[in-house]
C-alpha cells in the first residue's frame, strides 16, 4: 500500500503567453516554488497500491485504489534516483500543475498531489483504459484486406485529428507538449483519443 501526504488548495498555474511546458533549466528554487507548500490534511491511508502500469525515465506510474472516493485512479510517481535533482522535481510539479490547469476531453484531468511518506513526490490522475497509436499502427500493418486496412487507417486519422485539437487547445493556453509520439496517444475503449505525459 501506499501511504501519501496529500495536498489541497494549490493555485492553478496561468499561462502568461510563454510555452510554460517547455522550460529546459530548474533550481532549487524553481523546485521549492513548484512543490506543493500546504501542510497534509491527512497523513492516513489513502491509495491501495493495485500494481504497476508502467515505467519511464522520469518514475513510474501505478493503478491505486482512492479509498475516500471510491475509485480506481492512476499515480504518478517520482523515481528514487531524481529525488536529489531539483530539476526532476521542478519538472515533476511543473507537468502535474500544468496538466490539472488544461480542461479539454483529450487530456486526462489530474486529481491529487502530493509526497509519499518516502519522500517521493506524487499526482493521480484519471486511469486510461485502452491502447497506444503504437499499438493501432502495428495492427495496421499486419491488416492484409484492402477494405480492412482503410477501415484502420480513417480510425487512426480521426483519433490523430482529435488528439491534434487537444493539443491545439494547450497551445492556445500557452502549453507546448515535448514529447508527441505514437506511444504518447492512447485510444480508449470508447474511442476517446487521450494526450498523455506533459512532463
């Protein structure tokens, strides 16, 4: 399980006309400044740690269990080795603000942050159920029915062109994402078209 200190009341970040996704240089006071500064409302139990979804180069994130809500969520979590990197930390704070500030249905709406009791910092967000644009083009290319694989290809392209309104409405808030790729698109089973890691 997974034992957090949450944080509530935060100021939403603004965007100021500059692409405050994009900053490529953090100190100590940029990551003090990010951090949450609020004092634990509930230093108890919260998250039931439900496994691992999957790993990158900035941390992990992990399927938890929210149970003052009710409901299954993803967390994001700070690797051990950037704990003692203020720019990780800076960056870290920086995407889960700027991610909780962007309300469009192609951008998954960040729940909580906040610092596990290891020190690790933390933000949930809403779990995305379905699979990458990775996946979808493999399939793709393994198609061999003509009909079939045009089918394929007008899906992809109406999920790119709803991922590219998502992105369209961070930039008009002054948000670049850094890092588009395939693997960066997930498809939910819905067909919802998801925009994920601001970081």
């Amino acid at each position: 399980m997974l034992r957090a200190s949450l944080v509530e009341g935060d100021e939403p970040c603004t965007a100021s006309g500059e692409y405050i996704g994009a900053v490529s240089s953090y100190s100590e006071d940029d990551a003090a400044a990010l951090a949450p500064n609020h004092p634990p409302l509930e230093p108890r139990l919260r998250y039931q740690d439900r496994g691992l979804i999957g790993r990158g180069g900035q941390g992990e994130v992990r399927r938890v269990y929210d149970s003052h809500i009710g409901r299954v969520l993803a967390m994001k979590i700070l690797s051990f080795a950037k704990l003692g990197q203020p720019r990780a930390h800076a960056r870290f704070w920086n995407e889960a603000r700027i991610t909780a500030n962007l309300q469009h249905p192609a951008i998954v709406p960040v729940h909580d942050m906040g610092k596990l009791e290891d020190g690790r910092p933390f933000f949930t967000m809403a779990e995305v159920q379905g699979r990458t644009f990775t996946a979808h083009i493999r399939d793709l290319h393994d198609l061999t029915e003509p009909l079939e694989q045009r089918r394929a290809l007008r899906r992809i392209v109406q999920s790119l062109a709803r991922a590219c309104e998502g992105l369209a409405y961070a930039h008009s808030r002054g948000v670049m994402h850094r890092d588009i790729k395939p693997h960066n698109l997930m498809v939910g089973r819905f067909g919802e078209v998801q925009v994920m890691d601001w970081g």
